[in-house]
C-alpha cells in the first residue's frame, strides 16, 4: 500500500533517521521504520526520485511511500514498515509553509515533563494515542550548550528538550543573525524506551 505524506521529521536517530509525516487527505500522522521493533531508517532508505534525479528525503516535501504493514508499538502507535522501494516526489511537491489544518491541539504534550515512564505505559496508567504532535508554541531560547535543546511553552506549560532536527545549527544561526523569525511550530516526538533511565523521552523532532 502507498502514503502520499507531507514530510514533517526527519531527524537523526542514532546513525540513521526518523522519518515521519502527515497523510494529505486524513492528516494521520505517519512514523516510517525499518523494522517491526521500530527501527531507525538508513540514507538510502530515505531516497526518493523526481523528474530531475534522486535526493535524500527532507521536511515539507510531499512524498508517495510504499509500506507494508502497521506495527504499532505501545509508545508509538503511527509506526508503518517501509518497503524496499524507492519515495517518489508527488504534487503538489511541497509546501513552503504548514497549513494551519496540519496543526495539532492537544491539552499537552503527554504530560508536563520531559519524558514518560515507560512503566505507566506497560501498566495502561497512560495511553498514547499518538507519539507526535505538531504544535504552535512560544519559543524562549534553543540552547546549544552542554547539548542541543528547545526551550519553548506550549499551553502555559514551559518544556525543554533535546533537540534531534538535523538543521537546528543552521536554524540558529540564521535567527541569531536575523535572517529568521521564529516561525513557533515544533515537530514533538516521543522516544524509544532510554534503558538508563527507564523512561521515552520527549524530543523535538522539527524545528519550523
């Protein structure tokens, strides 16, 4: 079966990428994986093709994505394996901005810290209907020291998290130098389970 999405993610996941988005015509959120486990997709995976020759995948792109199945995972219930095709490019091609209709509205961004128990999830405590949002929010500060991080508020709650948007240097730099507006659109995404503190963090995933 094929995706036609409009490409929200693609952030670095330990030597690979996540890639994920939003179907056009049901605004269902989309998480592309290698493996029924969720694993991170490889370069090449991550290909597609247009008129003029093949390119890695990249954010507001609208992609045509062949997978094989839904395997959702209890934290992330978007997964869908990729199949071994190349992404085709498709009109409208792109979007220059997102649709107000791409945003979503959640009372928060499951809870108001900056990660989840794992535990609450295994013992149905927390449900996560969905393991992304994209979100309008107040963006205070992208810090860059001791590790990339965004610091922003969204409903009156103030969050900080990592950062895994692999432009986020070069989105710094153009709004330190003026050549960028905070747009306050983030791409939030919940994490694998991190063995060290036994919990999925919260990540941004996209910065726009």
């Amino acid at each position: 079966m094929f995706k036609t999405v409009l490409i929200l993610a693609n952030s670095i996941k330990h030597h690979g990428y996540c890639v994920a988005g939003k179907e056009l015509t049901t605004k269902n959120w989309i998480r592309f994986v290698g493996d029924v486990g969720g694993k991170e997709l490889s370069k090449e995976q991550i290909k597609y093709k247009n008129s003029y020759g093949e390119y890695p995948a990249t954010v507001l792109k609208i992609l045509k994505i062949e997978v094989t199945l839904n395997c959702p995972l209890p934290h992330q219930p978007e997964n869908y394996l990729v199949a071994e095709a190349i992404w085709e490019q498709v009109a409208p091609f792109k979007f220059d901005e997102i649709p107000s209709n791409f945003l979503d509205s959640p009372l928060d961004l499951w809870g108001t810290t900056d990660r989840v128990d794992h535990n609450d999830i295994e013992q149905e405590k927390i449900t996560i209907s969905q393991s992304l949002y994209l979100v309008k929010v107040q963006i205070n500060e992208l810090c860059t020291q001791p590790n990339r991080r965004v610091v922003f508020y969204y409903n009156g709650i103030l969050y900080d998290l990592a950062c895994t948007d692999p432009n986020f240097d070069t989105i710094n730099n153009a709004i330190n130098n003026g050549q960028k507006a905070h747009n306050n659109i983030l791409c939030i995404s919940l994490g694998e389970l991190f063995d060290a503190t036994g919990c999925h963090h919260k990540i941004v995933a996209g910065i726009f």
